[in-house]
C-alpha cells in the first residue's frame, strides 16, 4: 500500500484535500468519485529519503515542458481525435513525431498508462501539475460524457486565447525593459568611467567646485569603491521579496497593493477578469457545474486577494446568490463585466456570455497596457536625458570654476 496527498472538488464547489492509503493514484480516483468529489491533484507521499525521479513527474521538471508545448500537444491531439484516430494510436504518432526528449518522454508515459486502463485526465493527473486542474477536468468531463474530441477543441481554442494574450503582454514590455536597462547601465558607466577621469583635473586645480560637481563626483566614487555593498544590498532585496512573495501574509499585502497601485491595479483587474470569464464560461459549456467551475478558475489567477475573492464569491453562490452578484459582493470586478454576466443569467446563455466578457476585456487589457506603455517609454527616454544632462552640466560648471581660478 502506499500513501497519496490529494485535493479534489466536492459538489458544492468546495476544495478539500487529505491523505489516502491505496495501491494506486486510478484507486484513489476511483474512490474520491465515488464519494462524489473530483480530484484535482493527486501525489504520492514518499518513504523516507527515496523519491522516485520519474521524468517530469517532480514538481521542480514539469518546466521542461513549457505551455507552448501544452498547447500543441492539445491541439495535435484534438486534430486526430476528430479525425477519427483512437486515443491509443493518436498518443503513438504523437512520441514519434516528438520534437523534444521531454515531449517524448511525457507521451511515452501517458501511453502507457493509457494501455493499463487508466483514463487520460488521470493521466494528466499523474504529472504532478504539468497540466493545470481546469485542463484536466475537462478532460474528464469529456471522458465521462464521451464528447472527449469535442471538448479537446474547445481546450485548444482556450489555450490558444490564453496563449495569445500572455504573448501580447510580454511582447509589448520587451522594449521598455530593454531601455530601463539601457538606462541603468548608463547611468554606472558615466558615474563609474566618464567622470573619474575629470576628477584629477578638479583636484589639481585645487578649486572650490560647485556642491552639484561634488555630489556627483561622491556618488561616483562610492559606486567605484564599494560596488560590492551594492550588489549585496540589492541580493538582500531580491532575497527579502522573494521570501515575502511566499509568504502567504505578505503575499497577500503586496498583491492587494498592486491591486490599488494607480494605472496598474486597473490593468491587473481587466487582465484576471479576461482570465476567470474565458475559463468559466469554457468550463460551463462543458457541463461543468457553477459551483465546480468558480473553484477551478480560482487556479487561473496569480492575484492571491482576487483567489481569495474568488473563495468569498463561491461562499456567497452556495448560499443562494446568482453568480454576478457573488462576484459584485467581492468589490474587485468590473462593473461591466458584473452587468455582461447578469444578463447571459437573465437570457440563459451565461457561457456565451462569459466567452463575449473574456473578449470584451482582452482588448480592454492590450489598449490600457499600450497607453501604459505610450507614457513608459517617454518617462523612461526623459529620465535617461535628464540623468546625462545633470552629469554633463555638473561636470562643464566644474570646469568653468577650474577656467575662472586659472584667470
């Protein structure tokens, strides 16, 4: 026998989670099914220091697999499932037609756990969060309802959107972080070369330098004598974030900060809505229950005060509230996106318009994060300007002190 963790999904819509003695991680599924609740993630436990290096099976692995690859691995699959292909076959032509031994690897395990029975969402399942709850439980839903061709359509297309827009976003920040660091290296290489080499000539001179020739020239020669502070001091800030951004105190203050930050918090609030319509709105139209469906978009959001939004909006639509007005009670969600989803309640064709919201808001993230960036730029290319203007004029109000001296 041996011991897994697991979280699953009851009927209501509530995450619960627990250890279970089994032979197997399918035993377990089988048994949290019967028991009316759908596994979202299922891991062994492993004895004392041993822990099976399975491929991707570690947490620390599944990046080899980058969602890219996901998503083509969704998409060539949906191709030869609606083609006609039976599952078996369509995962061998995919290992052969691997590009990466990592692909190779993941489709040889999910073949063979295919041959012994087991289902492809719990085969999904056994990759340790390679594939997130949202994908896998469609999955199953198409497993259970026999639509599993149908529904790997709809996967692709969702991950096709999602993928799009995660795109568009880190296209559009490729510049301004290329200038912000275009910007920093500037400003150390004028401070650490360019102006030591006037400082022999102010010293010979034995002028009284104006203070904006000697404050920059002290900036300069503490960036040259103790570079190393400075390196460990921003260590110790990076350090410090990262720990605080674990901690589930401190992650919670600094997201809700981003979220009241001015320009940014509207930003991040369109984008998660973008998120949590498109994936409710594709879970829903795969007959998954409202209630199920709210706890597995939770997993779409990085924001930990909109997942705990989430939590209050699921508590409030188990007791009897629609979903619109659990949503508009959490106080985070747009007010037009509150009002797209009551009326898809009012007209019965709340998947749709879950679906029409995503799009809505998709746009309305990519125009507010190009005016963001319309303003960044010019900030940046300003602040860069100014910077070198400030050293070059300290450095000629020098010289000019050093030419009235000689006179």
């Amino acid at each position: 026998m041996k011991r897994y963790h697991y979280r699953a999904v009851t009927e209501a819509g509530e995450i619960v989670q627990g250890e279970l003695d089994a032979n197997s991680a399918q035993a377990i599924t089988d048994r949290l099914l019967g028991q009316r609740q759908v596994p979202m993630e299922i891991h062994e436990i492993p004895t004392g220091s041993a822990i099976k290096m399975d491929g991707l099976s570690l947490p620390g692995f599944s990046s080899r697999v980058s969602r890219r690859q996901i998503g083509l691995l969704t998409h060539e699959l949906s191709t030869m499932l609606n083609a006609g292909l039976t599952l078996e076959y369509s995962l061998e032509l995919l290992e052969e037609l691997a590009e990466t031994p990592a692909l190779r690897d993941l489709f040889q395990r999910l073949l063979d756990r295919i041959r012994r029975g087991v289902g492809l969402a719990e085969a999904f399942v056994a990759e340790q969060g390679l594939f997130p709850p949202t994908y896998t439980h469609l999955v199953r839903a198409g497993e259970i309802s026999g639509s599993l061709p149908a529904v790997m359509a709809r996967l692709t297309e969702f991950l096709v959107k999602t993928q799009a827009m995660r795109d568009r976003v880190m296209s559009a920040l490729i510049y301004p972080t290329i200038l912000l660091i275009v910007v920093l290296l500037t400003m150390v290489l004028l401070l650490t070369v360019v102006l030591p080499r006037f400082e022999s000539v102010f010293l010979e001179s034995g002028a009284d330098l104006p203070y904006i020739t000697q404050i920059v020239l002290s900036v300069g020669n503490v960036l040259q004598s103790y570079w190393w502070l400075g390196a460990l001091i921003l260590l110790a800030i990076a350090l410090a974030g990262k720990a605080a951004w674990r901690h589930p105190i401190w992650r919670r203050r600094i997201d809700n900060g981003f979220l009241h930050a001015p320009f940014i918090g509207g930003l991040i609030t369109k984008s998660a809505t973008a998120n949590l319509t498109r994936t409710l709105g594709t879970l829903i139209a795969n007959g998954i229950s409202l209630p199920v469906a709210l706890s597995l978009s939770k997993d779409t959001l990085s924001n930990q005060s909109l997942r705990d939004a989430l939590d209050e909006a699921a508590r409030n639509l188990k007791e009897g509230s629609s979903i619109s007005a659990s949503l508009a009670k959490t106080g985070y969600f747009p007010k037009l996106a509150l009002q797209l989803i009551r009326v898809g309640e009012e007209t019965g064709k709340l998947e749709d318009m879950m679906v029409e919201t995503a799009n809505l808001f998709e746009r309305e993230t990519q125009v507010t994060l190009d005016r963001l960036l319309s303003l960044l730029v010019p900030v940046l290319t300003l602040g860069m300007g100014v910077f070198v203007a400030l050293l070059i004029g300290s450095v000629l109000i020098g010289l000019l002190s050093v030419n009235d001296m000689v006179r």
